[in-house]
C-alpha cells in the first residue's frame, strides 16, 4: 500500500511537470496548428540559460529564472518569425520537419556552447525532503512540482483575464472573425511561440534541477506526445489532465511491470501503448475538439 | 539540342524514359554505376552500398509521404522488421539470402498494415504521431525479445551466398545491393502508372474526392503502407547481409528522420529525387567528416566540432530546403534539364 502510494505521488509529481511543457505545446498548436518537435530542445535550452546564469555570471536563483526566461522568449520570438512564418499555411509534413530540423540546429548548438557533457545544476531548493503522511517526496522532486503549478495557473490568468490572453483564444477560436475585429494574429502567433519557449524553459530548469543537464535533455520532449493526445491536442485543461495520468500510469508501470520484464523499459513504452490505444478510440483525447469528418 | 518532342504513338507518350537524351543518359549511369566498384576504394564502395540500402528505404518511405501523402515517423522500426526477420530466418533455418530478404520484406510489409489501420481515422499531424508510438514501441520490442532478437547485442549473420560465389566483400554485395536498388525504383516508377498508383496519388491530393471517384479509401491507405513497409523491409533484410549484424541501435528514430529528410531534399513525390536526396543527405555528414579531418591537421581539436557541426548541418539542411526549395533536389534537377533543352539559346 504504501508502495502504491509513493509511486502514485511520485507520479503526480512527473505529470505535474509533463503538464507544464505540454502546455507550451498545445498554446502553440492552438494558435498556428504546428505540432512543434523542438519542444524539448526549446527545455533544454532554457535549463542552460539558468546553469550559465547560475553558474557563469553567479546570479541567484531568481534572477538566474528572469534571464533564462527571457533569453528563451528571444528564441522562440525568432523561431516564429524566421523559420515558421515563411511556412505559414503549409502541408504537416512541411511544419513537422521544421520543427525537427530546428531541434536539430539546437542540439549541436548547445553542444558547441556548453560541451556534450552532463551537468549537475546549483542546488536550488532545501535539502530536506517533503513528507505527506507515509509518503515521502525528495526536495528536489516536490519543489519542482510547485513552481510547475504556479506556472500553470500564471498561464491560466493569463488566458483567462488578461486582453492578450483573449485576443489569443479568439484567434484560436477562428482567425478570420478575430481578424476582422482588429486582432493582429502575426502578433498573436509570435506570442504564442514565446510562451512555448517559456514554458519549456521552465520545464527544462525544474527537470535540469532534478536530474542535471545535458544536450541530451531534449530526449525528455518526445514522452509529452501522449501526454497531449490523451488530453487532446488543443486543451490546455487536457494538458493538465493528461500529464498527470501519464505521469501515474509511467510510474505505476514502471514499478509493477519493470521487475516481471528481463529487459526493463517499461516505464518509456507504457505511454506510448496507451497513446495508440487512445488513437484508436479517441483520436481527438478526453478535451479535444471533436472533428466531425464523415469519409 | 532538342528542338521538338513530337510521340506519334500512346506507348511514346506513357514511356516511363520518352527522349532518346534520357535513355542514353540512363546507360550512362548504369554503365557509371557498372565499373565503379572497380575502380573505387573501399570507402567509396562502402558508401555506395550504405546509400544503396537507404536509397531502397527512402523510396518506400517517398511512396507513402510524397505519393500517398502519409506521414510516417516510423519508417526505421520497419526497417528493423525486415532486418530482424531475415536474421532470425538465415540463423535458425539458414534460408538463403533470396529467400530471407523477401521474407523480411514480407514481415515488415505485415508490420505496416497492422500500423496502416489507424490511418483510416486519424490523419495528418495525429498519423504522425502514432507512427512515432509504433518506433519507440518496436524498437522496445527488438530490445526487450531477446528469445528471438538477441536483445543488445542483436545477431550475426553469415555473409549471403549463391552455389560457388559469396558476397562477402564489399565489393561483391555491391551488386547485390544496386541490382535490388535498379529493380525497386524501376518497379516504384512503373506503380505510379496503374490503376493503384494513380489511387496513391489521388487520395495524397484529395481523399474525399478520390472516394467519390470510387477509391476505396481504407484498402488504398493500407496498401500504401503495405508497400511503404514492404520496401523499407528488403532494405532492412539488404542491411542485415551488407553489415552482417543487426542490433536494435541499427534502427532509431534518428534514422525515420533522416529518411524523412532525404525524401525532404530529394522532392517528396519524385523517384529520381528520392535518389538524389538519399545520396545527398548520406554524403553531407561525410563530406563534413573529411573537411574537419583536413581542418584537424591545421587546427587540433577540430574534430570535436564535428559532432555538433553534423546535428547542424543535417538541421540546416531540412529547414533551408523547406523555406527555399521545398520542392527538392528533384525540381533544382529539372530547372537543371530545361536549361539545357534549349541552351544554346535563350528562353
């Protein structure tokens, strides 16, 4: 039982972070309809914002968070604008392979910037761990989790309250109405990229702070694509959601079926069996939009 | 110069090469591609076979993206599948290689209908992404099997032999690999001249109209990854007799991308392209490798660039063509071609 709990916490604890990147993705592909593969690398790049930050120019944590923030938003500012907008309105292939060949770009530039190796991150949070009843979270699991909810309820306000935040939904409701009632979609579409690139920064820096660092970091941006199918592509509610239940089903997978299995590696597969499971019934996840195409 | 194309039949006009330029160019290449082992080093030859095995994949991978409009992340799983399939059947019941490599096209062709079926429903960025689902899940597979796959450390497989001869040289698989090469894009070429190629195309351009024309919509996209599969099986089985090991680190997503690059660069919907593209994205980083090993001599620790340099080089190239010239190589080709139809005069 207490097994179950602690894998259960610790699930959420992942899926509270898969939440916070999933929520870049789906921002973007509300906006401008592109299924961004750069997620990941756009996390990585944020992390080492903050490492050179912290590192480098000694700046304390928060400090070190506003720069990497704001870097991160420079980035995704110019992906927009280069490399996207020229692509407007092309086939999914077309915007797919963008987004891959950025991540690639991005990849190799890190490596030439901070060296392929792996780093471990500043300490950032107090060492000692959070206890919840009979479960107990490492410090460096639980904290992350926090910043990732306060992050997720800052975008929520945002959408919610601010003016910004509305023109960006009525652009994704339908852009020519929103158009035509004065809304600068270029404007809303680089907006979105920056948020994407934020969020991922901030994702990058709380998963950099749990496990170190590397160009490799980008890795962890594949395992968002169940998280966004099951909640559906275009729901940052589904985001939520969805994190989190594959953030349990990854941990729940892991613990119980990694010792029966000789190889191991369940707990990387395990999500994407669901993912195609859910394609099958459910193609747009639990929030999407429902497509009514009749073939 | 040619200052007229004038077919005075139906068969002139459907010719698959219609000029007499193209068909002498075309013994000219295979007359090229004939002597070539004789005369080039091993590097060469073993870069020519690398690129003949990816070229056979990069065209199944063109005829289910660039003809059917199909996106697939997963190409390389099939790949796997077709290479796994032939090892397991050379090692337990020593098929010859000309059985074991259809085999293994046959089993990678099963693997895409089961993958094909969701295609009938979810389209575009979400077929992607369960194409994606399918790689990590069958790499998993080839890693996690061991009863049959070998797990990490894979199997090794003996070289391919006819009564009297082995391929066991690079030299001697060259042919192997070109010939299989010469008679897959031939047939690929030919496929968009029937019935089923000219469905390919019309459900790649319009689904609901090529319904209503009477193509039938599910058999026409599982037929497409059928043969997609199929394709990049035999190139799988070729790869498994070419390097005589097969391990699950033979087929990672990093290799869906690079054939979905290659098929990028080439011209998505080209067959000369997908070659063009498969030659160029397979000699880039390797270009890339002899330049920094000239610069290693002036400069010292000028090889450690070269990994990250390759990452960027590969990226520039998929989104430069993207922007610049999305329709590939193959269109760079025929501007190419027009020019000289009328050189020496103007247009």
């Amino acid at each position: 039982m207490e097994y179950l709990l602690q894998l259960l916490a610790s699930g959420v604890v992942t899926g509270g972070i898969y939440a916070l990147i999933a929520i870049g993705f789906v921002v973007v592909y509300k906006a401008t309809g592109v299924i961004n593969f750069a997620t990941g690398e756009l996390m990585m790049l944020g992390a080492f914002f903050a490492w050179t930050a912290m590192t480098a120019a000694a700046l304390p944590f928060a400090a070190a968070l506003l720069a990497a923030v704001a870097c991160s938003a420079l980035v995704g500012a110019a992906v927009e604008r280069v490399v996207l907008r020229p692509l407007l309105g092309q086939r999914a292939i077309a915007v797919i392979m963008v987004t891959i060949g950025l991540s690639s770009i991005f990849k190799g530039l890190a490596q030439i910037a901070w060296s392929g190796e792996y780093r471990s991150f500043p300490d950032i949070f107090p060492r000692r761990p959070v206890i919840l009843g009979p479960v107990v979270l490492p410090s460096r699991q639980a904290y992350p989790f926090l910043i990732a909810l306060a992050a997720i309820a800052l975008l929520w306000a945002l959408f919610r309250f601010t003016r910004t935040g509305t023109a960006m939904r009525a652009t994704t409701d339908d852009q020519a109405t929103a158009f035509g009632m004065g809304i600068d979609i270029r404007r809303v579409f680089s907006l979105s990229w920056i948020l994407a690139a934020v969020t991922a920064a901030l994702a990058g820096i709380v998963i950099g702070a749990i496990g170190g660092i590397s160009p490799q970091l980008g890795a962890v941006g594949l395992r968002i694509f169940p998280v966004v199918i099951l909640g559906g592509l275009d729901s940052i509610g589904g985001a939520l959601v969805g994190g989190v239940v594959m953030g349990i089903l990854e941990n729940l997978a892991g613990g119980y079926l990694d010792p029966l299995l000789p190889g191991g590696g369940v707990k990387e597969v395990a999500p994407f069996a669901a993912l195609v499971l859910i394609l099958m019934v459910r193609p747009y996840g639990l929030f999407g939009t429902r497509d009514i195409e009749r073939l | 110069m040619r200052i007229g194309d004038y077919k005075e039949s139906y068969a002139a006009d459907e010719a698959l090469f219609r000029t007499p330029t193209a068909r002498a160019w075309l013994l000219v290449l295979l007359a090229a591609l004939a002597v070539f082992p004789f005369l080039a080093g091993d590097y060469l030859l073993y870069l020519a076979n690398l690129v003949g095995v990816l070229a056979i994949g990069a065209l199944g991978l063109n005829i289910l993206t660039g003809y059917t409009g199909q996106i697939s992340l997963g190409h390389a799983a099939f790949m796997g599948v077709g290479a796994y399939a032939t090892a397991v059947l050379a090692t337990r019941l020593s098929l010859p290689f000309w059985l074991s490599v259809p085999a293994g096209g046959a089993a990678a062709c099963l693997a895409g209908a089961v993958v094909g079926v969701p295609s009938l429903r979810i389209k575009g960025l979400y077929l992607a992404i369960a194409t994606l689902a399918a790689q990590v899940i069958f790499e998993w597979v080839f890693t996690n099997w061991t009863g049959l796959t070998g797990g990490i450390r894979g199997l090794n497989v003996a070289p391919a032999r006819l009564p009297g001869f082995r391929f066991d040289t690079d030299r001697r698989i060259y042919f192997l690999i070109q010939g299989v090469l010469a008679l897959h894009a031939y047939g690929a070429a030919n496929l968009f001249r029937t019935r089923v190629g000219r469905a390919f195309v019309a459900v790649r351009d319009r689904d609901l109209s090529a319904e209503l024309m009477g193509v039938n919509l599910f058999r026409t996209k599982i037929l497409a990854f059928m043969v997609s599969s199929y394709y990049a099986g035999i190139a799988g089985g070729l790869w498994v007799y070419f390097t005589k090991v097969v391990t699950p680190e033979n087929f990672p997503l990093s290799l869906s991308i690079q054939y979905l690059a290659m098929i990028i660069v080439g011209g998505l919907g080209s067959i000369p392209g997908t070659l063009l593209g498969t030659v160029f994205v397979t000699l880039v980083p390797e270009g890339l490798r002899s330049l920094t090993q000239v610069a290693q001599a002036v400069a010292p620790g000028a090889m450690a660039w070269f990994y990250p340099m390759r990452d960027i080089v590969f990226g520039a190239m998929i989104v430069g063509f993207l922007v610049f010239e999305p329709h590939g190589l193959a269109e760079v080709w025929n501007r190419i071609r027009r020019f000289f139809a009328l050189w020496p005069f103007p247009k």
